[in-house]
C-alpha cells in the first residue's frame, strides 16, 4: 500500500469512528436531556438532511483550493463539537441539534473533497482499491464506534465524547495536509458551470458514471426502505428477541468490510457499470434470503446484502472520479452524494408505512425495484447518453 493510499484509509477509519459514535450518542443525550423520543430521533435527520443540498455546496469544491477547504471544514467541525461543552441541560438541547446540522453539511463537503482529491493523490488504477478499503474501513468502524461512544456516554458523559469526536476532524486534517498531491489527473473536457444542474447534466449525461450512480441509489434506498421489515421479520416472523437485530446488524457490517476488500479488483477486471449491477443484484438476493421463515436463512441474508451494498457504492464513486471533467470533480462528487443518499429522506419514512402490510411485502418490493432497475438501467443506449452530453454543451446553463 502506496503512502497516499494508507493516509486515505486512516483519514477513513478516524472520521468513520468520530462520526459514528457521535451520531448515537446525540440521539441518546437528546432522549436523557428531554425523555423524547421523536426529538431523539430528529438528530439523525439533522445528519443527512444536508446532503440534499449537494450540488450547491460541491461548488464550492470546484471553486476554491480542494485540500485548504476540506482541512478548513474539519477544524470548523472541531471547533463546533466542542461547543457541546457548553449543554447543560434541556435548554441547551438546541445545541446539539445545530451540531448535528454542522456535522451533516461538513460531511458533504469533505466527503465530496476527498472524492475529488483521490485522482490527484493515486494512479487511475488505484482508484478502486482504495475506494474499496475506504469502505470496509468505514463499516469496520460502524462496528466498534457506537458501543465505544455508547460506553463512554455511560461512563463520563455527553462531555467526554464531544471532545473525543473533536479529536477526529483535527487528526484528520493533519493527514490531509500530509497528503502528497502530485498527480495530475488525465486531460477530459473542461467544460464549466454555476448551479446544480452542471453537475446533474455531467452526472448523467454519461452511461460510465449515470447507470452506478443510479444503482447505488435504488440499493441505497431500498436499504432504508426494508428496515422497518427486517425489525418486522424479527419480532414477528422469527419471533425472536430484538436483540437478535444486533446480531443481523454485524452480520451485514461483516459483509460490508468482505465486500470492500474485494470490490477494488473487481472494478478493474470487469468495470464498474458490471459491479454496480451485480451489486444491487445481491442486494436483491439478500432480501429475499430475509423472507424466508429460518433465522440462518435471515444471518446469511444479511451478510449478501451486506456485500452487495459496498460494491454499487463503490462502483459509483470510482466510477464519477475516473469519467468526470477534475474542473466538476467537487461539484459533481457531491451531486453524486446527493443522489444515491438522498432518496433515504423518503424511503425510510415510506418503509415504515409499508411494513404495515406485513413484513414480506417490502422485502418483495425491494426485490422487485432492485432487479427492475438493473433491467432498466442496462437498457440505455450509448447513443441517447451521447446526445444528453451534446445537450449539456450547448446548454447555455452549464457555461
């Protein structure tokens, strides 16, 4: 492993541990502060309502110094969690709220940064195993970061994890800033833009990044649209104890790293439009392994999903940094971001209604609009995405 690619996987596994224990512990210290749930539960969606935003904040990206600002926002996260130092009580919840908030929208810049830093730090045939690594790094993480946050919490308080999850962002930028940046990414068109569209048109105006990008999205959603139904399978079809979720919740986090460590080669061999593919078709296969009424039939399940789910990530991100333009690289990372995460603002919700028809029938729906979207996704003709791209060149949005 290259020195670059080994400060990557460490900037990985620092902000996968900080983020991660951070987001449980919020949601937990809100509940203590107010005995509600539903404001508990508010926190996470302060997280991820900013990556609807995206494409207007991966401007950003395109139009100032990608290493300077991703180190900026890390330290401006620093100093945000350590504002927690001052929550008190149930009138200073407020607080944790605007944090939340902070840490989603400097998600969706660093991550796009660090997207759009990749090209300039690795050869082109890195890309994927680094990306690969990243995500096993960052599953492995969810694996061990919210019983440490949660231990801590229990043992000295919201206090001592603020300033432990501050730590992260400021580590953080001391391996940006160790970065070394010497590669020059290959000669694409430069074609540039203000507002969201740019990245909306470059995005999927070519069939290399639109079809992963699209199916990391359905996988992506799907998974928070089941959700309900898994808890609904446990409880109610395997009448097992809730406990058992933390169970599948490894099992899938085991998968996840599996599949990390092997999408990277994978994307080289075969490219990543087939891994996207095969990606969502075992999350599909992993579903339908959960209908089944046998718990090992449920644990091995979501050990498929859960390699099937890094793969169509993976595919997506490796493929919007080897076909994307590096003057829209920040821009249309993020638009990227926004649409394979976004959709989750919808689905979860609309997973928790469904659930009422019983535990099955999302699960089915998941099976269905997964495989549905390989179908149709396979289908475009390379023709029609040439033409969305000679549209996007005389599009007087997108100069």
């Amino acid at each position: 492993m290259c020195r670059n690619a080994g400060l990557f996987v460490a900037i990985s596994l620092l902000s996968g541990f900080g983020s991660s224990a951070m987001s449980l512990v919020a949601g937990i210290w809100i509940l203590d502060l107010t005995g509600s749930t539903s404001l508990a539960a508010l926190a996470g969606l302060c997280v991820y309502a900013p990556v609807l935003a995206g494409p207007w904040l991966g401007g950003l990206l395109d139009r100032a110094p990608r290493r300077p600002l991703v180190i900026a926002v890390s330290l401006m996260l620093a100093a945000a969690l350590l504002a927690l130092l001052a929550v008190r009580g149930p009138g200073q919840t407020w607080l944790i709220f605007a944090v939340s908030g902070v840490y989603g929208v400097s998600y969706v810049l660093i991550d796009a940064g660090e997207t759009a830093l990749l090209p300039s730090a690795l050869a082109p045939a890195e890309l994927g195993d680094v990306n690969g690594w990243r995500s096993s790094a960052q599953e492995g993480m969810k694996l061990v970061a919210p019983l440490a946050g949660a231990g801590l919490y229990a043992w000295r308080g919201g206090h001592a994890v603020a300033v432990l999850s501050a730590t992260m962002p400021i580590l953080v930028a001391t391996l940006y800033a160790a970065l070394r940046l010497n590669r020059t990414p290959s000669a694409q068109s430069t074609e540039r833009g203000d507002g969201p569209r740019t990245g909306l048109i470059i995005l999927f105006g070519h069939r290399g990044t639109g079809l992963p990008v699209v199916l990391a999205a359905v996988s992506i959603a799907m998974s928070g649209f089941t959700t309900a139904a898994i808890y609904a399978v446990v409880v109610t079809v395997l009448r097992l104890p809730t406990t058992f979720l933390g169970v599948l919740g490894s099992a899938q986090g085991a998968g996840s790293i599996l599949g990390g460590l092997i999408v990277g080669r994978l994307i080289a061999s075969r490219g990543a439009g087939t891994v996207g593919v095969a990606g969502t078709a075992l999350f599909a296969i992993g579903c339908l392994a959960r209908c089944l009424p046998w718990w090992p039939a449920t644990v091995i399940g979501a050990v498929i999903a859960g390699v099937g789910l890094p793969w169509t990530l993976v595919a997506a991100v490796t493929a919007v940094q080897t076909h994307t333009p590096s003057a829209l690289l920040g821009r249309v990372s993020a638009t990227a971001n926004t649409a394979m995460f976004g959709p989750l603002v919808v689905a979860i919700p609309l997973g928790s209604a469904a659930v009422h028809l019983g535990a099955r029938p999302p699960l089915i729906a998941a099976v269905v609009i997964c495989l549905t979207a390989v179908v149709v996704a396979s289908s475009f003709r390379p023709s029609t995405l040439c033409a969305a791209r000679r549209r996007a060149r005389h599009d007087p949005a997108t100069r």
